[in-house]
C-alpha cells in the first residue's frame, strides 16, 4: 500500500527494491521489518512484512498511526476538512490547544489533515511546543475517508514513541534505518541530530546481529564512521532533498550502508552506483 503520510525524507522511491531484499532474506528465516526512525515508513507500508516495529520520536505521528491501529473505523468526520488555509489554521489552532489542555482525541485526525494540506508534509513545533507549519496550498490533496487497509495493517505492527536508543529490536527482523541526515535538514525534534547521535546511531546499529540497511547523506564522515564499523557502503543518486538548494543542480550522493547481509543479495540492488 501507499505510505499514509508525506514526509520529509521520504524514502518511497527505494521501497520496491528494499522490498526485494526482504524477500531475499525472507528465505532465511527473517519475518518482519524494524524501522527505528520511521517517518513516513514508506519501507514497511510499501513491503506490507508479517511483522513491523515502527519507531519514531515525534508523538503526534506515532499516535496517529496508534490510533488507526487501535480504531477499525478512525476517520476524519469528526473534524472540518476543507483546504482552505483559514480552516488550515484553525484546525492547527484546535491541535494546539488541545494539546495545552490535554484532551488529544481529535489529534491524530488533525495530524493527518494537516500533513496533508500543510506545507509539504513538514512537522516543526516552536519553543512553546506548538506546530507551526503554514497551509501547502496544495490543489488536490489526498484526504482518504477510509482507512480500514492502514488499520488492517498496523494491527500486525508494534508502534513506540521515544528516540531510537530505547528501541529493543525483534531478532528476526531487517532493521531499516533512515535517520535525519548528516549536514541536513534536522528540524524533526528539538534536539536535532549531531555527529555525536549520528556516531551513537551508527555504533548501535552495529551491536545487532539483525540484517540491516541504513541510508545518510555520503559526506565523508559518514561514509568513514560506518566503513569502520565494518557496514559494506555504497552509493546512490537521490532524487531530491529537501536541504538542496532549488535550481542549484546539485546531485545529492546519498549512502546505503548494509551490516550482516551478504554480497550476493546486495548486487541484486538496482539503484546502487556501484
Ligand atoms: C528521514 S526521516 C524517516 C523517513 C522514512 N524513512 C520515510 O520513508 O518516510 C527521519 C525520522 O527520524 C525521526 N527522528 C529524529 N530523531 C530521532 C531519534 N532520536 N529517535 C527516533 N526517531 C528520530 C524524525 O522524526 C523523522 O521522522
């Protein structure tokens, strides 16, 4: 299925050939994928696997995707959906609100709507904690009135709030992880994400035994940071990002790193650059 959400990052384009490596390791016993910074997880909605854990650090996203596990018939008839940016911003001025009063109920709804109509999918709270993204002015956006496949599907997934460090990963699981990029666009939570995490991040990974794959941009910190951990790193053109400069002409090189899966199912992959 479609991921449900845009997202900044978004890694939809690389989930057909990601899916195609899970199915690989299927056949040796793995059965459910692990996404620590999950976004949009456009992995795990696009390869639909038996199992999934979904991590991330922002609450109104995991919540979301909660709430649909939890509802059969979550729906979107209890708030006003018009795009119009005036009801744009009332609706994030009822999502703030409740979230100062405590009564969330309404939240993933608006959430949704908001990601959908708000600019380009992005999330950013101000120093008072509220979300402060402008109205996309997007023509037709995607506003479904049935969710019952998402429901369907994140029933089978173990959803958690909090920063990847305090995930415990399943064992048979291919880890995928997509965190905020080095010398990127950080803006996804307060504390954003230093060389210090990235070299946290990379060394975490490194003490599972889970097959694993993990994308960042290819500067040559991170390329070296996850050689010397022993990751085979390759190299990819990604398509867009949303630190390049417009009309810059600038390719972005991004990195795959993988960790406890063999040369011969990484050669499959189409996109690499070598
Ligand atoms: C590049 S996005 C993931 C995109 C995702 N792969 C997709 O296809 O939509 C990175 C995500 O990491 C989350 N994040 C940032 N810091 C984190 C942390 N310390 N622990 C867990 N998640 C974090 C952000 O909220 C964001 O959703």
């Amino acid at each position: 299925m479609e991921p449900l959400l845009k997202w900044p990052g978004g890694k939809r384009w690389i989930a057909e050939e990601l899916g195609l490596l899970y199915k690989r390791l299927q056949n040796k016993g793995v059965n459910g994928i692990t996404e620590p910074f999950a976004g949009g997880a456009s992995i795990s909605f696009v390869v639909e696997p038996e199992n999934v854990q979904l991590n991330d650090i922002i609450s109104p996203l995991t919540d979301l995707y909660s709430e649909i596990k939890a509802n059969d018939s979550f729906s979107l008839s209890g708030i006003n959906i018009l795009n119009t940016e005036d009801n744009y911003l009332k609706n994030r001025e009822i999502f703030n609100q409740n979230i100062k009063s405590g009564t969330t109920e309404k939240n993933p709804a608006l959430f949704y709507y908001m990601n959908r109509t708000g600019y380009r999918g992005m999330v950013r709270f101000n120093k008072l904690g509220e979300f402060n993204i402008s109205f996309g002015n997007y023509a037709k956006p995607i506003l479904l009135d049935d969710f019952s496949a998402y429901h369907q599907f994140l029933k089978r997934a173990e959803i958690t709030n909090g920063c990847f460090q305090e995930l415990k990963v399943k064992q048979s699981h291919m880890i995928f992880s997509d965190p905020p990029y080095d010398d990127g666009w950080v803006g996804y939570s307060e504390n954003g994400f230093d060389m210090n995490k990235q070299t946290q991040h990379a060394h975490w990974l490194a003490s599972h035994k889970n097959p694993i794959v993990t994308t960042n941009k290819a500067t040559p910190r991170i390329v070296s940071l996850y050689k010397s951990l022993g990751f085979t790193v390759k190299t990819y053109s990604a398509r867009r990002s949303i630190s390049a400069k417009k009309n810059s002409g600038e390719k972005v090189k991004e990195m795959i790193a993988f960790l406890n899966i063999k040369p011969s199912d990484i050669k499959k992959i189409c996109f690499l650059d070598d």
